[in-house]
C-alpha cells in the first residue's frame, strides 16, 4: 500500500516544479497583450493535460492568423478575422473570439480547423486588437486600419499655357475613411501661401489668379489632412508660354540628286523664352540623329541645327521631325520631307583626277549606274561617248578627248529621259611640247633698209642685190621653260624665266626669208614657229614711155607714163609704189595712178620753152628711183597734129571702145589740112584698130591691124576705133598717132576692165608640202585669183577650206583674215598681185591634210582649182633624216653633186643614181641646203 501511494505524490511534485517554472518565465506578462501576438495556458491544466511534466501544447496555430500581426489595412478594407487550431487542439464549444473587446463568437463560424470572422463593414480607422480562448487557452494578435487622403484630377498638372492667359487651377482630392478635414488643405505657389485666395471644399479646391500668369514655369504645393489627422501632400508643375519658332528648314519639298552632299538644316528661336537645350531632338527616318547633329547657339534663345548624314541617303522620301522647347516647357515640333532622287551614278574611271599627261589625245572612260531607268547615253566634252561594256546595270563608256596645253576640265553628262540628268568634271594636265610665238618680225612683213647702218639707207639701193645682207632682232616667247631655242639652226639667247628669247642680229637676205624658231624642253620635246620675212632694199625699177625725151609739143601739158615694177616686194599685200612727176621748171607735180605696173601722171603743166621733168618711183620701205627728160613746149605757130577725143578710155578687155580715137592736121593758123597722111600704131596692149566701128581691118588678110594709115578729110580729122587687148591695167594699151610732115605726135591711152574671176590656182611651191603635228607649213598656202584672161583679181575675196585632215586656222593665220566659229574656213581678200596666202595649224592627228582655195561667184557658183595637200608626220623628238635625188634637165640622175646643210656641219655628196642621204643627223627647224655641182664634170 506505501509503495501505490508513493507514485502520484511524486507526479504531483514534478508538475509543481513545471508550474513553477512556467510562472517564473511569465512573470509580469499578461497573456494577449504582446504587440507580436501570444498564446498561453493555465498551469493547473498542465497537471490534466498530460501524464508528462512538459507543458501541453497550444491549441492555436498563431502564424495563420489574419489580417496578419501588426499588418495596416486600407480604411474602407473589410478584413477577414481568422485563426486556425493547431493539429493537437480540437475546436471547442468553449471557444471565443472577441473584436476591439467585443464578443464576436456568435458571428463567427467554424470551418474545419479554421475560426473565421467577417465584419459586416469596413473597421474604424484605428489599432484593432483580436483575442481568441479555448478555456484557458488564449491567442491575440492586432492589425490597423487606416488610408491618407488622396489627389484625383489636376487640370494643370504639366500643361503649358498660352502667354497673357487668365486661367485658373482646380484639384479634386478625397478620403476613404474619415473624410477631408478642409480647414488642413494649403495651397501654395511659386513658394508662396495662397490658400486665402482660393474656394477649399471637402472634395476640392479652385484658385483664379487676379491677373495672367508670367511666362516661365510654375510649382503648384498642395498639402490635404482627413479627420483621422493622415497628410498628404502633392507637388506639380505648369508652364506659360508661346512654342519656340522653327524656320528655314532644308531641304523641304525638294528632290536630291543621289549621292550627292546633304545639309539638313534648321534654324529654331524664342522671343521670350530660352531654350531648353536638353528638348531639342532630331530625327531622321524614325531615326534619332540628336546625337550627330551640330547646333549652333549664338545666344540663350536661338539657335540653328545641322546634320550632315555620313553616307548618302538611300532613294525615296525623307521625313524630318525637330523637336524643341522652351524654358517653359512650351514645345514646337516641325516636320518636313525631301525626296532623294532614285540611286543614280556617273563615275570617271580613267584617267585620275589631276593628271598630268604628256601626249595630248586621251581616251576617257566613266561608268553610268542607274536603279531606276536606263542612262540614253554619256557625253564627254559634248560627244557622244561609246559602250564599251555592261553588266549588272552599269555601263562602261569612253571616248577620246584631245587635251589643250596645260589644264583641261574635262566635261562627262550623263542623260535620263526623265530629265534627271548626271555630271561630272575631271581635271587633267597636259604638259605639251612647248609652244613657239615669233613676236619681232611678224609674219608677212616686209623690212627696208636699216637706218643708220653700215649697210645700204632708205632709198639708197637703186640695183637688185640678192646678196646685200640686213640685221633684224628676232624676239619670241614659249609657253613653258625651255633648255634652248634656234632660230634656222642657230642658237638665240634665252631670258632668265627661259620662257622669252631674242636672237640680236639675225642676217636676212634680199627678198623671202622663211624663218623657223624651234624651242626644246627638258624632255628633248620640240616645238616650232614659222614666218616669212621680206627684205626689200632695192628700189623700184622705173620707165618712161611718154613723152618721149627732147621732144616737142605746143600743148600746155602732157601726160607722164610709164612702167613701174618693185621687183623685190612683199609676198603679199605688197602696196604699189609711189610715182610722182615733177616739172623741175615751174615746180608743177602730179601723184600717178599706178595698176598693174603701169603708172599714168596726168596734165602735167608745162612752160613755154624747156621743161625738165623728173619721175620718181618710191616704195613702201622708202627705196627710191628716179628718171629725167625734157620735153620742149613751143608756142602755136606750126604745123601739127592734136588730139581731138577718145583718149583715156575704158572698156571690157577683149571688146572695142565706144568712142574712136580721133586726131586733127591743122596747119600754123589753126585750120584743118586735108589729105595728109596720119599713121595710127598700138605700141602696148594686144589690141587691134581698124577704121570704121563694128569691122576689122586685116591687112594681111589673117590678123587683126595693130597699124594703120588713114587720110585726113576736109575737115583735117583722121580717126580708128580701138578694140582692146586681154590686159587689164592702168593705160595698159597705148596707141600713137603721128604723121611724117607734121610735128607733134599724139599719144591715146585706155585702160581695159578686169572681168569676173575665173581662175583660182596653187601659187609658187607651196602645194605639196611635209608639216608635223602640232606646227605650220614652212611656206604658206597661197592662192592666186584671175579672170579669164589671166588678169589678177584684185580684192577678191578667197575662202580657204580644211576639207580634210587635223589642222585649224586662226587668227595669226592670215593677213585681214576672217576665221570661222569651227577653224576649219578662213576668208582672205586677194591684194594686188589676186594673191592669198594662209598657214594653218596641224593638230596632233598624223595623215594627210587637203586645203581647198576658191572664190563664191554667187551661192550656187564656186570656182575653185587650188588644192593644197599637206602630208603631217607624227612629232618626233631630237634630229632627223633627209633624203632626195639630184638630176639634171632631162631628168638624169647627177653624180658627185656636193649637198650641205647651211650652219651645220653636215655634208655629203649624190651618189650614182643621183641620191643623198643625211642619216639622223638633221635638226629640226627649216634648213637651207645648199647644192654645190661645181666640181661636176657633164660630158
């Protein structure tokens, strides 16, 4: 019995410790009032719990309590108060839940494990503290429920007003718990309280400002409080302002060619505001190309946008959007578009740019692309180019272009039928031979004698003298720098710049001198000058046919004639020479017409008595020449024969004169003496005489008379009609009548009209002639112009044209020439002689070269028998050769002839067959080779 006993005793005393221990942990605490949450047991239910000393465990699972501890709800929220038990506690009868201190059990159901509550309403805005029990045991845990006022709708809230606007601010705001407390709601602007001057509700506020808002930006500061004393406040921002202005935007509604540089550009400004540069954006294509573009900013308010894309735009349009605003917010946003034209592409391929090339013909190629429609075709320099290869929509063209000396801008057009043509330029160099300009003598000239010389003075040289030689200063320029330059093979002296050269004293000699100026470059390359030069030193040669000297008149004058030839002139355009009569006696002179060599010093006054009378023929270059005779003037008294009429007529050469030639026999008194013989003779002209109008007198029954023997009638007058000769000249036909038993001759003169021209013909050499490129004939083209009886036709104007071969005429080609658009026809007027002479200029083009001379009659009447051939060989460089043959009369070939090229020392002599060659020794330029056959023996 003392041992059953013995155990409770000892049970009883291990839960009194447990107790102890459970009490001495929760000492001071009150069970459920932990702001955590907590749960607890009674220690008396310990002993009945569990036949353990270890407390049992609580009957709540205080992690799934909710709305979780210390969890804060919305004011208008409607928790759901739930606490479940725990797998050891069973729900109990004796379970209670209590809300805020009110018993809620009868409200609250079971579902499971799971004690659940659910308000019919929202809770108070406050601290809710929940407490649950099963018996002694007991969970609690609290939750808040509480929300700050909020803001609705702000009518201002990052808007941007119009300038000078009355406007005012509204904001809506609420509170889902206890409400809006309005006497708590400031407003504030810019900083400053303006809560007086606004109409505060419990739903909102409203505030018009008594006068425009300033431009700028502007804070609004609005501070609510609901009755529960929950503040909120809220912050927003508004701006005033006119949009920043966007100008000048380019492109804009254009169309670019492809490829081409692009500018896009904008100029934007403010006339109130700054800008706000970190507004400004700029997009191209969607594409924002802020980042890339430059803006420039010459103040706070202005400024301008520039982008220039790296690579070309691809075809079709473009859309440019600038955005930018003020310091105000305020905000502009322009748009504009360009079109950039379909991807088209014109390419010079060769040769590069800034070439410098040496030879003058060049062939230029380019390439032509085109995503659209098909190039009709390239231009180079405005020729036609052609294809010379396509594929994958390019075309490859060329052309050959011939380069003027020094720089050329090569022109390349590309042309589409839609008009949205391509071009291109390429500039190219061309380093040419050098170019030689004879600026002193110029060509054609004709020089007299030096004044002041050792050699023959103006007027001085009366006698041809071929050999008599004259000092010139030959001058020129190059159109580069040059190592030397001969003049006929002999070195002139070059200026400091080698650009300019004299050669002092170069000898010419009596008549033509063909001159050649040849300059080398540093390349060995060679360019020439030619002219010709005429020295006239000898004066003309002069004659006198009428009067006769020492012979007899009694008329009061006489007519002076004679020939008159300058037998060393000028080439062409070589004036006549002056004739002057004057009668020594009475100091009388008359000035002759001088044509065609013949010259006619009419009415010369005579004195009674001697009369000395002196002719004298003067040049151009002053050469002079002279003839005297006397002529005696006796008064009336005598038996003579006078002129009556027909004397100084003209007429068609080839055709009888309308009037006769008529003389008179008188006797001392004056009146007529019949019966006397009158012998009519033509002394020049090859004109005839007969002794009635419209027949011919034939003595000889063959040719027409050119003497005749005509009695005088009673009335003493004996006259011959006169048909004249071919020639057509000044007195060119002169006819005396004279009697064998009367003193004083009669002497008739008439002068025969040129006729149409006729004849065009190659003059002298220069028919067939060797040229190179680039230079000019040594002798000039000359043609001369006649009618058909081979009489010169003075004035007449001669058209030169290049019918074929590369060569033009210019300006310096021809003495009054007159030189077409094209260079290829030059217009010459013939001078006294019917001579015209041209030099053209070759181009770079060896082959032959044909130059036709001819006169236009009338649009559908050309004549034209002059034909010239150049033969043009290609330039070469340095010396050359030169070959021929010598023969005799018969065409023989001549052996041993010694043959020398002047100024040189090359010399050889004709072999068996006549032949000589100069092998590659030969310099350029005109050479004078003198043909020595004096030591030839012809047997």
């Amino acid at each position: 019995m003392n041992r059953l006993q013995a155990r409770p005793f000892l049970a009883r005393g291990i839960a009194s410790l447990a107790l102890l221990f459970a009490l001495a942990l929760g000492a001071g605490t009150k069970a459920g009032t932990k702001s955590s949450g907590s749960e607890s047991v009674e220690p008396d239910d310990y002993i009945f719990a569990s036949s353990f000393e270890t407390p049992p465990p609580s009957p709540f699972d205080l992690a799934s309590a909710t709305p979780s501890n210390g969890s804060v709800l919305a004011a208008d929220a409607v928790p759901t108060i739930s606490i479940r038990f725990s797998a050891d506690g069973l729900p109990s009868p004796q379970v209670r839940m209590l809300v805020d201190g009110v018993d809620v059990t009868a409200a609250a159901e079971i579902v499971g494990r799971t004690l659940r509550f659910v308000p019919p309403q929202a809770l108070s805005e406050a601290n809710h503290e929940i407490a649950v029990t099963v018996g002694s045991a007991k969970a609690s845990w609290s939750f808040t429920t509480r929300s700050a006022p909020t803001f609705g709708f702000a009518d201002f809230d990052d808007v941007v007003l119009p300038s000078a606007r009355l406007a005012g601010i509204s904001l809506n705001y609420g509170d889902v718990g206890s409400g809006i407390e309005p006497s708590a709601v400031r407003l504030r602007l810019d900083g400053a309280d303006v809560t007086g001057a606004a109409v505060i509700a419990a739903t909102g506020l409203t505030y018009v400002p008594s006068q425009p808002w300033t431009d700028g930006r502007h804070s609004v500061d609005v501070t609510i409080a609901d009755r529960a004393g929950n503040l909120t406040q809220g912050q927003w921002q508004f701006g005033v302002g006119n949009p920043p202005q966007v100008s000048a935007m380019t492109p804009i509604d254009t169309t670019l060619p492809f490829g081409s540089p692009t500018l896009i550009e904008a100029h934007f400004a403010d006339s109130a505001l700054d800008i706000d540069s970190a507004s400004l954006t700029l997009t191209l294509d969607t594409a924002d190309v802020t980042s890339s573009a430059v803006v420039d900013r010459p103040n706070s308010r202005e400024g301008t946008v520039r982008l220039r894309p790296d690579d070309p735009l691809e075809s079709g349009e473009h859309v440019v959007h600038l955005a930018v605003a003020n310091s105000a917010g305020a905000k502009t946003l322009a748009v504009w578009r360009f079109i950039v034209a379909n991807r088209r592409v014109l390419e010079i391929l060769e040769p590069p740019a800034g070439s410098t090339l040496t030879q003058p013909d060049v062939v230029i190629s380019a390439r032509v692309y085109s995503s659209d429609l098909a190039s009709s075709g390239i231009t180079i320099n405005g020729a036609p180019a052609a294809v010379v290869a396509e594929a994958d929509g390019e075309t490859t063209y060329s052309a050959s272009v011939t380069l003027a000396p020094g720089e050329n801008t090569i022109g390349v057009a590309a042309a589409f039928a839609d008009g949205g043509d391509l071009e291109r330029t390429v500039a190219l160099n061309y380093d040419a031979p050098p170019t030689v300009t004879i600026t002193s003598p110029s060509d054609w000239q004709t020089l007299g004698a030096l004044a002041g010389g050792s050699g023959p003075v103006p007027g001085g040289s009366r006698d041809l003298a071929g050999s008599v030689e004259r000092p010139v200063a030959i001058t020129g320029q190059v159109s580069k720098p040059v190592v030397s330059v001969s003049i006929n093979q002999q070195q002139a002296q070059l200026d400091a710049d080698r650009r300019r050269f004299t050669f002092e004293r170069y000898l010419l000699h009596e008549g033509t001198n063909l001159i050649s100026a040849t300059a080398t470059d540093a390349s060995g390359r060679s360019g020439m000058a030619q002219i010709t030069v005429y020295l006239d030193q000898t004066a003309p040669l002069l004659s006198v046919e009428g009067p006769v000297a020492d012979g007899v008149t009694s008329a009061a004058s006489v007519d002076v004639r004679g020939v008159v030839n300058d037998a060393v002139e000028g080439g062409v355009n070589a004036p006549e020479p002056q004739v002057v009569v004057r009668n020594a006696v009475n100091q009388q002179s008359v000035t002759a017409l001088v044509t065609d060599r013949y010259y006619l010093g009419r009415e010369l006054p005579l004195e009674i008595g001697a009369n000395t009378i002196t002719v004298t023929a003067t040049d151009a270059q002053g050469n002079a020449r002279s003839r005297e005779l006397r002529v005696t003037r006796i008064a009336v008294g005598s038996s003579r024969v006078t002129l009556l009429g027909g004397d100084r007529q003209t007429g068609a050469v080839l055709a009888p004169l309308p009037q006769p030639l008529v003389v008179a026999a008188i006797d001392a008194q004056g009146l007529p003496l019949a019966g006397h013989s009158i012998h009519f003779d033509v002394l020049r002209g090859a004109g005839s005489i007969s002794r009635s109008s419209g027949q011919q007198d034939r003595p000889d029954g063959v040719n027409a008379a050119r003497n005749l023997e005509v009695e005088t009638g009673e009335d003493g007058r004996a006259e011959v009609w006169l048909t004249l000769g071919s020639e057509a000249s000044q007195s060119g036909n002169m006819i005396r009548a004279w009697s064998t038993e009367l003193a004083e001759d009669v002497m008739f003169t008439a002068t025969g009209l040129r006729q149409v021209p006729a004849l065009v013909m190659v003059s002298g050499a220069a028919g067939s002639q060797y040229v190179q490129t680039q230079s000019q004939p040594v002798e000039p083209l000359t043609a001369v112009v006649l009618d058909a009886q081979r009489n010169a036709m003075t004035d007449t104007p001669v058209i030169f044209t290049i019918e074929d071969g590369d060569a033009l005429f210019t300006a310096a080609s021809a003495i009054n020439g007159v030189v077409s658009a094209d260079g290829k026809v030059i217009t010459v007027p013939a001078d006294k002689n019917g001579l015209a002479s041209v030099r053209p200029t070759t181009g770079n083009t060896p082959g032959n070269v044909r130059v036709r001379a001819h006169v236009q009659l009338d649009p559908d009447t050309p004549i034209s028998n002059a034909v010239f051939n150049l033969l043009v060989l290609e330039r070469t460089n340095g010396p050359t050769g030169f070959s021929g043959v010598v023969l005799d009369h018969s065409g023989k070939p001549l052996q041993g002839v010694r043959l020398t090229i002047s100024r040189t020392p090359l010399s050889t002599l004709s072999g068996s067959d006549g032949r000589f060659v100069f092998d590659d020794q030969v310099p350029p330029g005109k050479i004078d080779l003198d043909v020595d056959g004096r030591p030839l023996i012809v047997r």
